[in-house]
C-alpha cells in the first residue's frame, strides 16, 4: 500500500476489518486445538468440564471405579516412537536437502552451460506434482526395480521397499527444490570480488569458499534448514505412500483419528505448535543478528 496516496476513513475501516478477520480465520482453528487439548473430558468437543493435564501426563493406570485410565502423550509409547521417527525422516531429509541445495545453488548462480534452462525447469517439477502422484510414482519405480532385480539375480533389495529409506527419497524430491530456491536467492546477492580477492590472497577455491562463500550464505542455509525440517515433519501426501514398518507421526495421527479423535491428538498438534514457533523464532532471531 502507497502510504502517499491518500485514503478515506471507510477505507483504513475496511482494512483493518480485513486484517483482523484474516489473521481471525488463521488462528482460530489453531486456537481451539490447543484450548481442547487441556479438556477434561473423552472427546475434543463442547462442553467444557474444566482443566486438566492428564492428556499429557496421565500413565494409563485404572481409575477408581475399575475403567481404564487415560493415557497422556508422555505415556503414549506408540505415539512416541511415532514422534522419534518423524524426528529422524526429518533430520536426514534436512541434511541431504541443505546440501543438495548449496551444490545447486553454485551450479545454477555460478556455472553456464548448455541446457541449464531446461535443468532449472527439471528441478521446479516436483513443486507442480501432486504429492499423493509423487509418492505413487516412487513407490511403483523402486518397488519395480526391487521386484525385477530380486526376480533376476535373488538380491534383495530392501533398501527401495516401504520404510524409512524411501520415505527419505521421496520427500528430497520436492523439499530439495525449496533448499535451493533459498540458498540460490541469498547466492545471487554475492559479490563474486570477495572470492577473488581471496584468490589473490593466497587461498585455493576451496578454502575460498569455506572461509568467504559459505559465511555468506550460512543465513539462507539455516533459513533452509528450518523449512525442510518442518515440511519434512508435517508432511503426509507422499509420505504416507512411502512408509513401511516404522510409522510417521502423521501416519500415526491419520490412522488415529479414523479410530475416534482424543484430546491426546490436540496435545501432540499443540505440541508440535509450540516446538515449529520455537524454531522459527531461533532462526529469525540468527537471521536478524
């Protein structure tokens, strides 16, 4: 908004209506979710019959007239393992992701040569496919490709099955994308002299890049890493096609719901509420210094 251009009163009412009414619908959902997690009662829903904790604390024990307890989210071991594992997807999927970003940011920003254009477009695919038909796609190739070469040779290839592996690969597939997006942006503001200057200096182009380049672009890649640990953590389309044994937290959540929604599932989305604005904040509080 052009703050020279003069605007009428109905407008600024108008407005600040909108804002208030958009920034209402985003946080509304959220806000009941985590209202509904400290609910005493079986179901996330209206009445309200007071405040209690058990949906994170509680051990599961017997209650006093000989029904089963309830389970909080500490004691929930499925649930947990759950959590470790989405944990783990998202740590490695963050690793190669960030890494795959830097190398092609610097073969995007830094190198010409023929077919560049069509590489770039190549890249940007995975953003323009469905996650439900990305995650069809890798299963029905890598499962193939298990199947003929266990059919073939007898090697087993339980590397390319349904598990944690795949789920890995599937997910760089897209999240790899965004990491260069990033990185390549805060590339491109580089001034290609400070490498040179240390060329003259003494340094090889690697050390060049490890002492002038890579500072540079730390911000960007921490900002990268943010975003691929989040998306890896709360995807579900691709994931969901992908995993084997070892269940996904939002695999499990999906398979918990179809049984009959619990205030413990608010507890986990207020959980993870709280653990992604800690990390958005830590990121921007190291961007702003």
């Amino acid at each position: 908004m052009i703050r020279s251009v003069p605007r009428s009163r109905l407008f600024d009412a108008l407005y600040m209506v909108y804002l208030v009414a958009f920034f209402v619908y985003l946080a509304l959902p959220l806000l009941v979710t985590a209202v509904f997690a400290f609910n005493d009662a079986p179901f996330p829903s209206l009445p309200w019959q007071g405040f209690t904790l058990d949906w994170y604390f509680a051990d599961g024990s017997a209650s006093a007239d000989g029904s089963a307890g309830r389970t909080g989210l500490f004691h929930d071991d499925g649930l947990l393992a759950a959590l470790w594992v989405s944990a783990k997807i998202a740590f490695w999927v963050t690793l190669v992701s960030v890494c795959l970003g830097c190398v092609n940011a610097v073969l995007f920003e830094r190198l010409h040569f023929r077919g560049k254009e069509f590489l770039y477009l190549l890249m940007l695919l995975p953003l323009v496919i469905p996650g439900v038909i990305l995650g069809v796609s890798i299963l029905v190739f890598y499962s193939g490709m298990a199947n003929d070469v266990s059919a073939a040779w007898g090697i087993e290839l339980d590397l390319f099955r349904p598990g944690m592996t795949l789920v890995v690969m599937g997910q760089v597939t897209f999240i790899a994308t965004l990491s260069t997006l990033v990185i390549a942006a805060r590339l491109r503001k580089f001034d290609p002299q400070l490498e040179e200057a240390a060329l003259n200096l003494g340094a090889t182009p690697l050390v060049a890049w490890f002492t002038v380049t890579l500072p540079w672009l730390m911000p960007s890649i921490f900002g990268a890493a943010a975003m691929a640990f989040l998306m890896s953590f709360e995807n579900f389309n691709t994931t969901v096609m992908l995993t084997g044994s070892d269940t996904p937290l939002t695999v499990a959540l999906f398979n918990r719901l179809r049984e009959g929604s619990t205030p413990v599932l608010n507890a986990v989305a207020l959980l993870l509420m709280v653990g992604s604005a800690l990390l958005a904040a830590l990121v921007m509080g190291r961007s702003n210094k």
